[in-house]
C-alpha cells in the first residue's frame, strides 16, 4: 500500500483511449521498489440518490484525503487538505441524498478484528487522533466535526447523521451547526442503524452478548419498539419501501449443548419481517439445514435488502455458490437471480429498488474465474447481464443518482485500481484519475502473470498466478532462477490476474511484480479457505485449527515451482502475511528440505493459544466452557496444536524473517513473541523486524516501505546465487 506523494493536484477524468499501450517484453527495463508501490489507492467509492455524484477515499503515500466528482464531465476535485503520513484512514464515505455533503470517519483500524475504533498512531504523537465523525461540503471547504463517534448513517433527509459511541446511537446536524447528542440510552451495544425511508425514525441492533434484539426509535418521547424479541440473535435490520414493516435476519442464540469441534455443522439461519406498529414478526424463509445452507461468510454476508415490488433479495451458499435469490415478502419458493459457476460480491441495491448491481468473477473469456467484472440483474427475473468485460478487474459498482450510470473500481495487469464511470447501457468507460499515477509507474515493464493449476495430493485442484522474470539481473536469462511462493492472506481472499481492489492483497501483487522483476520465479497460491472457488474449497475440510488442510496446497504449490525446469530447486522460498504468515511458517517448520528460507508477516503460530484466531468453538473450549459435557475437548486441542507451526519447531531447519507490529488488532503481537522464544532455543536462524505501535495493516506507509524493502532485501540475501 505504497500511493503516489503528490496528493495536491486534481484528479483528471480520462478516456479509454488514454491509457498507454504495453511495450514488448524485450523493452522492459529494471525498476525499482518504491517505484512499484507508488501508486493511488481509491476505495470507499460512493454515489449520491438523487444526483450524478460521487465520492471516495485516496491513500497517496500515506497522505488520505477525499475525492469528488460530478457528471456529465467527472473532474474530479479533492476536497479535504490533510497532510502528512498520520496512519489515519478514511473510511465509511457517504454523501447526503442531493450531494452537497460527504460525511466519513477518520481515524482507526476498520479491518480490525477488535479495537477498531480506538485510535491509532504508529507515527508516536503525544496526544494520538480520536476516532470522529466529520462532514465536508462537497465544493470543498474546512470540515466539520460532528463528534467522537463511528459508523455514520445520513438521515434520507440530508439533515442529520446518526453514528455510533460507546454502545449507544448520537445524532448531530450534518453540518456540524450543534453538538452532537445521545438520541436514547438502552442496555447492551447498540449498532447497526438503519434509517426509515422518510428519516422519521430508526431501525438498529441491540447486541445483548449470547442474544440480539432489533429495535425502532421514533422519538424522545415514544418507547423504544423491540421487534419480535426472542432469545435469538437478530441482525441486519431493512425497511419496506412503505416504512410500514422491518426484515430482519435471525439466527439462534448462544448456548445449549456443547457441539464437537472437529465437525462441521449448519449454523442455520431465517429471515423474518415483522410490523413495526404491532411488532410481530413472521419468518418468511429459513435455510437449509445444511452445511452449504448456512450463513455466508464471504463479501456482505446474507446481503439482505427490501426491493421494488415488495421483494426480499439476499446471498446463499445454498447451490455451492455465493448467488443471489429473490422471494416476494409475503413468502414462496426464493428465485436465484445469479445462476452459475462464480461467487457473487459487493452487492449494492439501485435507488430505485428495481435491480442490483454486483461484482463476480464470471465472464466469457476462460480465465475470468480468476478476474472481477461488474454485473446487473433485476430483483423479479434471473436476467443477469454484464456491464464490464475483458482482462480488467471491476469491483464494488454502485448506481449514481440517474439510475442508468454505474461507477466502479477499475484496475488491470499492468494498472492499479481508478474509480470508472459508464453508462449501464454500453458504451466506452471514464477513468479517473489516470494522470495520477506517477509518471515513473513501471506499466510498462510488468509481467502478465499465468494461471495455473496444479493438484494437492488429496486431490485437490489448486489455483495460482504465476509471475515469470524477462530477465536476471547479473545473470544469463537461460541459468535456473530462484522461485518465491507467495501466500495470501484471509484466508477468505482471492488473489487475482492483476491489481487487487483491496489494499493489503494490492501490496501483495506489487511485491510480486517487484520480485519478479529482480529475477525470481514468483507464484501466488489460492489455497483452500480461499473463496472463487465454491462452498466446499472456501469452507474445506479438516482445515485451519481442525487439520490445517489448507497447507496441503502450500506443499503442492512448492513442489510445482520444484518442477519447473527454469527453477533451481534448491533456491525456493516462501513468504506471506497474516494466515499467509501461519501457512509461511507452517511450511518452514513441516518442510524445509523444500523451502530453503522464508518471511514471516505477522502470522499466526499456535491455534491452542490467546489471540489465535482459531474461532469461536475453539476458544470456549480453551475457556473451559462446557468442560463437564462429553465433546472432544482434548482431541480438539491437540489437532489444534498439531495444525499449528509450534508443534513443528523440531523440524524447522531454514533461516526466517519475523515481521510484526506490536499494537496488531487481527494477530496477537504475543504470536510473533512466543514463536521466536521456540525458534532461538532450538538455534534456527531468525531475524526480526517490529513495528512500534503500528496495527496488522501497517497504517503507516513509512512502515509499508520498511516492511517492503525488508521482505526483498531477505529474499535476495538467502536465495540469490552465492558470488563466486
């Protein structure tokens, strides 16, 4: 996550036709690292209802500022002034219903697994920047604070935004013209808000720890109205089109017997709706009691929404893949909307409720599977039709205000993402911000990374990207390379046939083209637990904690580069973050007689263990809960230690880099801290690279850099030919 530094200078809208044409192979010259990872990286990309507007996040260098721009022509103008690499991102962007306000949050880790809103601040500031809720005037100007607080929602009126603080709802004008208030105190952490299609009132969650209620305030002095209340856990509230009703999804509480561990099960699930006036509810539909029917976990989980023509859309597994389905509100047999071979994702319903756009890795061409494009279907009839087509990767589409224009992410092999703008009837694509891409951006001198496949010995059928050097600095281009496995993070991720619309797994395919560059054989690995490639690859057997299966692919993906008769088998190494960090060491400790030295980013090495994130069954488990019952409480653990790199120290024989951060919201820093206590009694040799203060994303880009430039500079060390 390495943007571009000139963070002053407008964006420019820019054709198709302005893109630069790719040189030939043999014209590529070398590049260097900080060239690679200097680009802008957009996201939060948002429209307004009733005008051509959008806004979006830009992290160039560090520096993250919003952007905006209005059709027909979509300039684009910045239009916050904050300066300096501060750690402090920008998230939850919207705009008010007519444009003429961006209200976001700054500050935070919002891809934390706890500790998301508490400040962050590797930069080592005195006094560290809160976490606030501020709104900016979209013709630019100084912005406003609204208050401490996070997860704003703006009132379909444009006036006011409700957000998040200590469990309980605030509201504040949206202009930041009179402090923020509590709108109404009530027991338990209350989130999740949702405004009525009028603004008059608020549907939000009432998390009570092993339950959950849904709860309506229409005013200070009307009670609180808790829709059907049971001992289940209920999330996800939506409104009718009417304001008359609420859907909801319910899932069952917390408690009753124990379930052994090492089995996987349904966790069943139902959507409802309920009358807000009588607060009876009704369940419409309920999933199948299997383990393909139970909650998604993959991008938006159920995606639930209220649409046009009294419809319920929402996201099952339940056919193998992440599809859409449709079912009238009063009930019936649910329609897929989306059939397929292909993983349905960043699902967004249009103003007018009529249709749903959606990003999917589904297109003509043989490898799209392993691409993003933009797709749109109507919520009454399974007519899908694609929007975006070809090499690229579209991601997170939204409708703006006019209902026929969509905005997107747009990124290709050679190019990093830029918003897009296109009208859903056909026709060439806008792309802004083209001309902020560093005039030393090497486009030209990136790889096209191959897909391949290659098969696990259970079977298994694995993906990969492989990245091939043009040349080899100091070397004939004939001699055998090195080679460098790369292991994503997640491990719900899918890394793609180009730039990634995430920034962390972005990063990742830079250093990947970087690597390549400098002479290695690269390949990144879509393990099992990875999605794109069904229910039963995402949720595998026997994996993480319960057998690490998953690594399975990690060896086969080794012994594939071994194969390659370009590879000197002798010089394969292996290096990734997060789960990739668990599997890099797993692979080091299991076998380094085929992975000869490795980097390991802040990794998860004991499963049996605080901080793991091993999951929920697990750790009651560890806790003690249900210890009295009859479970596989024992056999749980040890196959959890024996999934674990700790349980493999004693065959662990190459050199490693460890990489953490120590205020990491995702992995415990103590991971990193008891693995090198192992590693350096047993005289393995280590080295160690720790960042102060600074999270599992390296909310600062100085970090960013120390972190790049270490990860290459080790890999060349170990695993470049010794001079003679």
């Amino acid at each position: 996550m390495r943007p571009n530094a000139l963070f002053a200078i407008p964006f420019v809208a820019a054709s198709l036709a302005a893109q630069a044409s790719v040189p030939a192979a043999a014209t590529r010259a070398p590049f260097t690292l900080e060239q690679v990872t200097s680009y802008p990286f957009p996201n939060e990309l948002t429209a307004a209802r009733s005008a051509n507007r959008i806004a979006w996040a830009v992290n160039e260098a560090g520096v993250r500022n919003l952007y905006v721009a209005e059709g027909p022509s979509f300039a684009a103008r910045r239009v916050t002034t904050y300066a300096g690499d501060d750690a402090q991102e920008l998230t939850s962007v919207q705009l008010t219903p007519n444009g003429a306000q961006v209200v976001f949050v700054r500050g935070g880790d919002h891809g934390a697994n706890w500790d998301d809103a508490l400040p962050v601040n590797p930069a080592a500031a005195t006094t560290p920047v809160r976490v606030q809720v501020w709104s900016v005037s979209f013709s630019g100007g100084e912005p406003k604070l609204l208050g401490d607080g996070d997860s704003p929602v703006v009132s379909p009126r444009g006036d006011v935004v409700a957000f998040e603080r200590g469990g309980q709802v605030w509201t504040a004008p949206v202009d930041g013209s009179a402090p923020a208030k509590t709108l109404f105190t009530a027991r338990g952490n209350n989130a999740d808000v949702v405004w009525s299609p009028d603004g008059s009132r608020l549907a939000f969650v009432s998390n009570r720890g092993d339950h959950a209620f849904i709860g309506v305030y229409t005013s200070a002095t009307a009670p609180i109205t808790w829709i059907a209340p049971s001992t289940s856990r209920d999330g996800s509230p939506r409104w009718s089109p009417d304001g008359a009703r609420v859907a909801f999804i319910r899932r069952p509480g917390a408690g009753g017997s124990p379930q052994n561990i090492l089995e996987q099960r349904p966790t069943a699930w139902a959507i409802w709706t309920a009358s807000v006036a009588t607060a009876e509810g009704t369940m419409l539909w309920t999933s199948p009691n299997t383990l393909r029917g139970s909650v998604p976990s993959t991008d938006g989980s159920t995606n639930l929404h209220w649409a046009a023509g009294d419809r319920i859309t929402f996201l099952s597994y339940m056919d193998g893949w992440p599809h859409l389905y449709s079912m009238a509100a009063s009930g019936g047999t649910p329609l897929l909307l989306t059939p397929g071979a292909f993983q349905v994702e960043n699902v967004k319903l249009a103003n007018d409720g009529r249709a749903l756009v959606y990003a999917a890795n589904a297109g003509s061409a043989r490898d799209d599977g392993e691409r993003r494009h933009v797709f749109m279907v109507p919520v009454d009839r399974a007519e899908p039709r694609a929007l975006t087509a070809g090499p690229g990767i579209e991601t997170y589409p939204i409708l703006l205000g006019d209902g026929t224009t969509v905005a997107y992410l747009s990124a290709t092999v050679q190019r990093p993402a830029v918003p897009a703008i296109r009208s859903i009837v056909g026709g060439a694509a806008t792309y802004v911000g083209l001309d902020r891409i560093p005039a030393d951006f090497p486009a030209a001198q990136l790889v096209t990374p191959k897909p391949v496949t290659f098969t696990a010995e259970d079977g298994v059928v694995v993906h990969g990207q492989l990245f091939e050097p043009v040349n080899t600095p100091g070397g004939a281009a004939s001699e055998r390379k090195p080679a460098i496995l790369y292991i994503h993070g997640g491990p719900q991720r899918q890394m793609l046939l180009g730039w990634h619309p995430l920034d962390y797994y972005a990063n990742g395919y830079a250093m990947n083209q970087y690597l390549a560059s400098r002479g290695f054989v690269v390949l990144s690995v879509n393990y099992r637990l990875g999605v794109g490639y069904g229910y039963e690859f995402h949720q595998a057997a026997a994996a993480g904690a319960r057998g690490a299966s998953e690594y399975l692919d990690v060896k086969a993906a080794g012994l594939y580069l071994k194969s390659l008769p370009h590879v000197d088998p002798a010089r394969i190494g292996v290096y990734g973050g997060s789960y990739g960090g668990f599997l890099t060491a797993l692979a080091l400790g299991r076998n380094s007689d085929l992975f000869a030295a490795g980097v390991d980013i802040h990794g998860v090495h004991d499963f049996t263990s605080d901080g793991s994130g091993a999951g929920s069954a697990l750790a009651a488990v560890m806790s003690g809960s249900g210890r009295f019952e009859p479970n596989d409480r024992e056999k749980a653990l040890e196959v959890a230690w024996k999934s674990s790199p700790v349980s493999s120290v004693n065959t662990w024989k190459s050199p490693v880099l460890f990489i953490h951060g120590d205020d990491d919201r995702n992995v415990k820093f103590s991971q990193t801290v008891d693995l090198v206590r192992r590693i350096a009694a047993k005289g393995i040799e280590y080295e160690e690279l720790v960042i102060v203060d600074d999270t599992h994303h390296f909310m600062r880009h100085a970090n960013q850099v120390r972190v790049n430039a270490a990860i290459a500079a080790y890999l060349e060390k170990k695993l470049s030919r010794p001079k003679m």
